[in-house]
C-alpha cells in the first residue's frame, strides 16, 4: 500500500468534522475564482474581492507555523467578508 501524505480536498471537504460553513465556503470560492478568471477572459472588470495572505522576500513573516497558525482566522475573515482568500508566499519557510 502507498503511503499517503496528504489527502485530497475532497476527502477533507467531506469530513463530518469539518463545520459546514467551511464547505460552503470552499464551494464559493470555487465559484468566485471561475467568475473572476472567465470575466478576465472576457477582457470584463470582475467584481470578485480578494483577501491576500503574503509572505514576499522582503517581508518578515517568520516560519511556517508563524504563517499557518494565521489561516484558520483569515478563512472566516475571508468568509465573513464574502472574499476569496488567496496566499503568496515567496519566501520559503
């Protein structure tokens, strides 16, 4: 058997763990991302707001964990907010 070291977002997405609002918000911001790039396509303006997590070379944004520990907050910002969130690291952990 092959050792698995992360699962498929399917396979977390249908956690009975997971709250429901964390999957609706994935689902969404599937949704918004499809938006955003087919208005793009279309040389269009898109309406879609974004929630930016970023780490850049410049920046001091300390390890791994010090920018992990963060997600689970800006998700529910991000969701509250109606945003996609999206994350730009440039610098390694």
């Amino acid at each position: 058997k092959k050792l698995k070291l992360h699962k498929e977002a399917h396979e977390i997405l249908s956690s009975p763990k997971l709250p429901t609002w964390v999957k609706d918000y994935a689902k969404w911001h599937e949704q918004q991302r499809q938006r955003h790039f087919e208005a793009r396509r279309n040389n269009e303006t898109s309406d879609v707001r974004f929630l930016i997590s970023r780490c850049l070379l410049k920046d001091s944004c300390g390890g791994a964990s010090d920018r992990l520990q963060d997600m689970p907050y800006n998700i529910l910002i991000a969701n509250k907010t109606r945003r996609v969130l999206l994350v730009k690291w440039e610098r390694p952990a």
